[in-house]
C-alpha cells in the first residue's frame, strides 16, 4: 500500500545534540499527521523505485544540513533519495512534492531542485523571533495540501470545530459502552454514577463470581430506588453498620422478596447475586437532574464491598 506521504529529511551526526533534535522534530511532525489519518512514511529501509516514488506525495523537510548532503554527498541517504525523485518529478502531478523550510532561514533548495526552475509548494517552519512559533497553521496547511484542498480557506471548516464534532460523538458512544459503568474492584469508594446516561441504568461491580449489577432510578430528590431487576435479591440494612464490618451471613439476613428498595443519603444496600455472593453498597450523596444553560445529569456517589469471604463447612462429630 503506498504511502499518502513520504517524509524525505537528514539524519546528521547522531552525536550532535541540534541533529538529534532535528530527527526528533521531524518524528513529532509525522506523528501529527499519523494522528489525523494519514499513512506516513519515514525512517524505513527504501526500495526508493517503489515505496518512495510510488507514493502519493513526497514532502522534503530542509534545513541546512539537509542541502548541503544532497549537493555534496550523492551516495547519503537523503542524496540517494532525491535522485529518485528528480527522474520521476516529470512524471508525477503537480502537487505530488512539496517542502519544508526548518533551520534554513535563507530557505534554500537542493542543486538540482533549482536547476530544473519548479518551484514546489512550500511550508516555512523557521523560527525568526519570540512573537514567531510556527506550527499549528503550517500543519494544517500541509493537511489541506495532502488532500488537495485550496489554501484559500474562506470555505474552510475548523480542525478546532471537527475535533468538537468527535468528541461529541466519541462521549455518546463511551456512554453507550458498558465498560464506562463498570468498577472491576473487590472495593472503592466515591464512585460517581449519572445513572440515567448510562446502558438500562446499571453499573457493574467486580467480577467473575463476585459480579454485581447496581441498577438504580430517581424517586426524589433525596431517595433512589435500587432494583433486582439483574440480579437475585436486594435488601437495606443499619445506618450505624459499616461496609467493612459486616459479615455475608449477618447482611443476608437483610434481604428481601421484593423488586426494589428505596434508599436515602448515608443508608446502606446489600446486594445478592445470581452465585449467592454479598456485596454492600454505602450511598453518599444524590444529585437532582438540572436543566439550566448547561444540562447536568442526575447522578448518585457511593462506595461499596464486595465479600469475598467463602462459607466454611463444619464435618459433623461422630
């Protein structure tokens, strides 16, 4: 598969700290157009009739050091490089190559780029004086060049509006995902829950065996309702009983027939699963739905104990 853009750049001396910084620069900007899409190539071993030439377009990243290889070191990596592209330049369309100017700031071409007169599009990266970071806009000019966009962008959409759009959709579907309303602990506390956002208002608790699902509807505005509906049983037990004190046969004897409970601030559940394990759920706080200039969800705080303790049976005497 060819390459949307291949990244031509000097190595240099890798025992030269501004080398060193050059090759990691050039990784970093490759890695922002991976990031948005775009199969990047850089840093490979060449077959430079194929993977090169063929593809889609070549960007040469040229700072000084990167001419004076070219012009004087034919047999470089980079000298090996442009000798491929200028015998297939003629044959290639007309945004297939472009530049960048980093550390050059006379931005000078290659020999053999000036001696053919073609001037290829060009991005300035160099850095002038401390009102002047390039970055961000060259970026995204280079995109909009990558996908043959004009670089008039009276037309133009935002990469800042596009990444709101995502995040947009990306939050319904995390909330969609059962494994945003899932807490794998034995234990936790202050676990937040906006019930009401997430799949058949359940949240899932521990694991294996010792998997509960807390599901949960507003009653009021200072009581939940607390539903069996995907597990075997629930029940309530004492205020004045904590989580970690209680043991599993005591809170069985707290269980009870019914769908649901209803608990309040500081009141205490004790859940029953489908293997006849306990788990203890403490509820902390409750916070009513509002809709105001920005909506905030309903939503419940608690911490909880799953017992892992097992039953021990005693051999009768005989």
């Amino acid at each position: 598969m060819p390459y949307d853009i291949f990244i031509s750049y000097a190595w240099g001396n890798p025992n030269c700290l501004r080398d060193q910084k050059h090759k990691e620069w050039v990784r970093l900007l490759a890695s922002h157009l991976h990031l948005i899409g775009f199969n990047v190539g850089i840093d490979v071993n060449l077959d430079y009739g194929s993977n090169l030439t063929e593809s889609k377009h070549v960007l040469l990243v040229i700072d000084e050091n990167y001419v004076k290889r070219v012009n004087n070191k034919p047999n470089s990596g980079v000298g090996k490089e442009n000798k491929w592209i200028k015998n297939v330049i003629n044959e290639k369309y007309d945004n297939w190559l472009a530049t960048i100017f980093v550390d050059n700031i006379k931005c000078k071409f290659p020999d053999w780029l000036n001696a053919i007169d073609m001037n290829p599009k060009s991005f300035n990266f160099n850095y002038i004086n401390d009102d002047s970071y390039p970055g961000s806009e060259q970026i995204e000019d280079i995109w909009r060049w990558i996908q043959g966009l004009p670089a008039d962008k009276s037309n133009a959409i935002s990469p800042a509006i596009i990444r709101n759009r995502l995040q947009r959709v990306e939050q319904v579907i995390n909330k969609a995902d059962i494994a945003h309303w899932t807490c794998h602990k034995i234990e936790a506390k202050g676990i937040i829950f906006n019930y009401n956002e997430a799949p058949n208002k359940t949240y899932t608790l521990g694991y294996g065996i010792y998997e509960f699902k807390f599901m949960i509807t507003s009653c009021d505005k200072d009581r939940i309702y607390v539903y069996n509906d995907y597990i075997k049983a629930v029940g309530t037990f004492p205020d004045n009983l904590q989580l970690e004190n209680i043991e599993p046969d005591n809170a069985f004897s707290y269980i009870r027939q019914g769908r649901t409970i209803e608990l309040k601030i500081g009141q205490n559940a004790v859940l029953l699963n489908e293997y006849g394990c306990i788990c203890l759920v403490r509820l902390t706080n409750i916070k009513e739905e509002k809709n105001d200039i920005k909506f905030v969800p309903a939503s419940v705080s608690f911490d909880y104990r799953i017992c892992t303790e097992e039953n021990t049976q005693t051999t009768p005497s005989t």
